[in-house]
C-alpha cells in the first residue's frame, strides 16, 4: 500500500513549548512531507510514534478541538513516549511538526476554509482513511466530554459520521454497525466527505468561542 504523498550528532531532549508559533496569518513554507514521512518511519524515531497519515489528522483533531490544547500536551502523543531524545534530524522533525500543524491552521483559517487530509492508496486506487481518522480521534479523547455539544446537534452528528464510521473493533467489525459487505463502499464514501465535514467542524467551536468574547 502506498501513500497519497504523491554523521552521529550529539542527542538532544525534545522541547516543543517555545517553537509553535500561535499564529494562522503570514505564509508558511511548504511542509517537506515526504522527508518528515521518511523519519517518521525509520529507527531514528521514536518506536510506534505516530506516521504521516495519523499525525495528519491528528494536528487536524488538535486544532478542531473545543479547547485549546497545547505542544507540551500533544507532542509527546505524537512519539508515544513523554521524553523522547533526538539527533539532529529529530530536532528538525519537531520544528517540521509545527509547521505541519501551523499549515493545517492556515487552511482552516482561510477564506473559504479548506483541509488537504493525507489518506493512503491502495495499487487499486481506493482511499484509505483510517490511520488519519485514527489520529484525529486520538485528539478528539483528549477532550472528549466537551464535544457533546457538537454531538447533540445534527449538523454536528453529520459531520463527525465520516470519522466515527472509520472505527473499528479489534476483529475489524465496524462499531458503527455497517455490515462487513457494504463497508468498503460506506468507508470510500465517508473519506470523501471527510474535508467537507473538517472546516464546518472548525468552523462551530469558532463560532462558539466567538459567543465567549
């Protein structure tokens, strides 16, 4: 299956807090995805952290979640390890890291609001979204309870559907009930409706934080 993507240094101690930028304005430089994926999955990173395709929707979860949350918590969800130490590369990957999410941002944030989401393809040409939905659920459980307002709307309902049904049990039974014959055609379906249901996510909790102020 491949991706839509169409010298030893002295070790250093990750630190994220002071790199993100807490900005959507300006331009950023083009993410090298296929550098970031090529670390991603060598023995230079951390074991089992995080691909390109989950931590695309992961970033994508983090910045539609009804609260803010910040580097220090989701970077080390990132690496599946809370202190990871990095080469030179890795210290790159951190910084490649933020401008990913900050690219991300600068999409949703823009005028009409758009996401890019980074699915797998098979040989035979179908999508794959599952690790992305996978990794924007990691960051929907981050604040799980306060997304019941978006769930108690329908708007709300109809738009998280294209991720939820992406869930899997661990015999791969669809959790949303979807029979194992129909489920390939319900999941091809639901991933192209995933960057339609993105920016109308967003776009809600940026509603509700304007009621606040």
């Amino acid at each position: 299956m491949g991706a839509t993507l169409s010298s030893t240094k002295p070790a250093t101690v990750a630190r994220y807090n002071l790199l993100v930028h807490h900005t959507v304005s300006g331009c950023y430089k083009m993410v090298d995805n296929e550098r970031l994926d090529n670390f991603l999955s060598s023995d230079d990173s951390p074991d089992d952290c995080m691909q390109i395709s989950d931590l695309d929707g992961f970033l994508t979860g983090v910045l539609c979640s009804p609260e803010l949350i910040l580097p220090d918590e989701w970077f080390p969800i990132v690496w599946r390890d809370p202190e990871p130490i990095f080469t030179d590369e890795g210290v790159w990957a951190i910084q490649e890291i933020l401008n990913f999410y900050n690219e991300i941002a600068t999409g949703l944030n823009a005028n009409p609001p758009y996401v890019d989401p980074m699915f797998w393809e098979r040989d035979d040409g179908t999508i794959v979204a599952m690790d992305w939905c996978e990794g924007f659920m990691d960051a929907y459980v981050l604040r799980e309870k306060a997304w019941d307002t978006l769930l108690a709307t329908e708007r709300g309902q109809d738009w998280l559907f294209p991720i939820f049904v992406h869930l899997l049990d661990n015999d791969g039974n669809s959790l949303a009930g979807i029979s194992d014959d129909r489920l390939h055609e319900v999941l091809d379906e639901a991933a192209q409706l995933i960057s339609v249901s993105v920016p109308g996510i967003f776009a809600f909790w940026q509603s509700k934080r304007l009621e606040l102020h």
